[in-house]
C-alpha cells in the first residue's frame, strides 16, 4: 500500500530569484532560511539540513537522498497560487483591479445571470447579491490582487455562493477570487464592517465578520487554474484517496479528507496519525501554516521555534515511513521576516525527497514547483497532470 506525503513549510525559500526585482525590488535581499538562522542562536534543524539543506544553500556534503530546488513559475509569490502551481497548474499571470473600477461589469454579468444586484451605499463599490453576500475588495492581500465574496450561509448556501463566485471569476482578472461565509454571523453584520482602508478600496473587513470558526466554509477560485488538470482532482477520479490537513485543506481542491489545522504540532500529529491509520494507496497534502503567519508578523524567533519544532518531528517520523513509500519536503515561496516588510518574498524553494527506496541525487532547480504534482501523479502510477515534468525516475530505484 504505497503512500507519498507532500509536507508544505509554508514560506521557507532560501533565496531570492533572479527575476525579483520585476515584481517586488526589496525581495531582491530576501532570504528566509538563511536570515532566521543569523537572527537567533536557537535555530536546530539537523534534520531538514542532513536532508540537503546544508548542500543547497551551504555547499556542504551532497545527502544520501535526494534534493534540489525550484523557482516560482507563477507571477509574484503567493500561497494559494503556489499550491497550484505544486498540484500541476501554472496559473496566469493576473492583474490588479479594485472593485472601484470593476464594479460596474460585474454587476451587470450578475443581474444577466439572475441575480439581484443592489448597491448598499450610493458612494461605495460594494455589491450586495440577493441580499445575503457582499462583494469587495479584499482588505487582507496586497491592494488590488483578490475579490472578496462574503456570505450569511442562512440566506445564502454555500453551494449557492460558490456559483456567484464563478460567475465574479469569470468577470475579473484578479490573482484570485475567493468566495467564503459562515452560519453564525448576519448580513446586517457584514455590512456594517465595510470599511475603507485604501484611498478607492473599499470591501468587507473579514476578521470583524464573524465568519470564521463553527461552520466556516471557503472557496479559492485562482486565475487561469484548471483545478481538473491537477494531481488531487486527477487522484480523485481514479480512486486514490488524498488527505489535505492543514492550509492546504483551504487552497487545494479535492474529495478526500481535509482538516484545514493551523498549530503546527497538530498539524504533525494529525498528518502521522492519518499516515499510520491508512490502510490504502494514499497521498497526504501536508501545508504547516504557522511559518507563514511568524514571516508575516515579522518574528524571526517564532519562525525558527517553528522549524525546530518540524524539524523534531521529521526525525522521529521518517524512521516510521514504510518501504515503499516517499516524503517530499518543499515550500511554496518565501516570507523573510527581516527584511521590513510582512509581505511574501518571492523566493527558491527547496525541494527535498525522502524514503527508503529514494536515490541519493541531485535533481537540479526546477523551472517550476508543478514538477512535484507531475511526480506524485507518475509515484502512483496516474495521468500527468497539465503542467509539470515529473522527476520520479531520477529519485525512485
């Protein structure tokens, strides 16, 4: 029963890319790993460094494994666009848009569709639909890069929302449009947490709309992706089973179980709980979020008490991994927290595979982190999925 495991540290690069400076000029001294490390003196990774950490960003002594590096084949350095990007898309590159300027077209693409479309103040580019969901600007991102759809689940279902999300992400070409609610809140609520933060930006501020918790749902809809086309939906129409916990229980699509944990130490045991439970051909998305949140926040010490705390449990787990089955350690871009900003760095990521049947090689830097979702669907034997040159031959005997 073989099972591969996709273990996510979310925002770990170790390095900036060549082409930062088209996107972002202050990522261009970004390097994630090696500022944390030169920030505290409690940073103990043996692990993840025996692993070919040390060989790629120190020069040291290649691993008995296998290792290597990827760029960043989508625009810019994003969490939800990574993850496809790893599952097999390479998304389009995307525009920014506040819904100052948009709003018109999308009202009219609505009310074409049969929705009522009302606007809640006359001075305000915010869309109320069928008076259960507000349309905004996404206060949280970077300005103009995400629409936001906020629901009241009592008045709106969220499959109900998901279509009103479709139809919003084929009207716009943000990065993402991302469609989301919860039971537990009122759309008297929403509303009144619009607010400007901006000068022209103008949409729901999502922390103070009591959505998120009990019966929170959320729909991630990435610009260009063919969600189709990517490892997890083909998994799924073959009949493997794919558990997503942790983050990517929210950006990746899927059929299988998902448990979108955030702490980090139970993101772990979750993960190792699942692993040993399986009794089936299995693949488990693995996403520890926690990392990300340290780079936002600026802390360089939580982040390394973080990889610490991964790093334990990657020694105490890999000896449990059955013969067959293989680990792929990576990250999705990077989040240096002392370069001052909180934004994400766009980043090299490191990609480092192992288990017992794994070869000690060096697979280079990819041109892109699809690789991965194009060998885990060759690992067990799937279609290819739409983007992505699979590396398995070079790292399985």
């Amino acid at each position: 029963m073989a099972k591969a495991i996709l273990l996510v540290i979310d925002s770990f690069g170790i390095g900036a890319m060549e082409d930062c400076g088209e996107f972002s000029p202050s990522d261009c001294r970004a390097n994630t790993y090696k500022h944390i490390r030169e920030s505290v003196d409690f940073l103990k990774i043996p692990t993840l460094y025996r692993l070919g950490l040390g060989a790629l960003v120190d020069g040291k002594e290649a691993p008995a494994n296998a290792y290597g590096c990827s760029a960043l084949a989508h625009h810019g350095a994003d969490t939800y666009l990574g993850h496809q990007e790893i599952a097999g898309s390479c998304p389009k590159r995307s525009n920014k848009r506040l819904m100052k300027d948009i709003h018109p077209d999308l009202a009219q693409a609505l009310t074409e569709a049969g929705y009522q479309v009302e606007y809640p103040w006359k001075d305000r580019p915010v869309l109320l639909v069928n008076g259960a969901c507000v349309i905004g600007d996404n206060l949280e991102s970077s300005l103009g890069n995400i629409i936001n759809l906020t629901a009241d689940f009592n008045k709106m279902p969220f499959q109900e929302l998901k279509e009103v999300g479709k139809i919003v992400r084929q009207n716009v070409d943000t990065s993402r449009v991302i469609a989301f609610g919860g039971p537990y809140t009122t759309i008297e609520h929403i509303l009144s947490v619009v607010h400007e933060k901006k000068p022209g930006q103008w949409g729901v501020d999502a922390p103070k709309a009591k959505v998120y918790g009990k019966g929170y749902e959320v729909y991630h809809m990435g610009y260009g992706v063919n969600i189709d086309g990517q490892f997890p939906m083909i998994a799924a129409r073959h009949g493997l089973k794919v558990h997503r916990i942790g983050k990517t229980a929210d950006v990746l699509h899927g059929e299988g179980p998902a448990d979108p944990i955030v702490d980090t130490k139970e993101v772990l045991k979750v993960l190792e709980t699942s692993y040993l439970e399986e009794k089936e051909h299995a693949a488990f998305l693995v996403n520890v979020q926690e990392t990300d949140l340290a780079g936002h926040a600026e802390d360089a010490a939580w982040y390394a008490r973080l990889l610490n705390t991964t790093d334990q449990w990657l020694a105490e787990f890999l000896p449990k991994m059955a013969e067959e089955d293989l680990m792929i350690i990576m990250a999705d871009h990077g989040n240096d927290p002392t370069i001052g900003h909180s934004n994400h760095t766009r980043e090299y990521v490191p990609i480092l595979a192992a288990g017992k049947r794994v070869k000690a090689v060096n697979i280079g830097r990819r041109n892109s982190m699809a690789d991965v979702g194009a060998t885990l669907s060759e690992f067990f034997d799937l279609p290819a999925p739409e983007e992505g040159e699979s590396f398995f031959e070079m790292i399985i005997d």
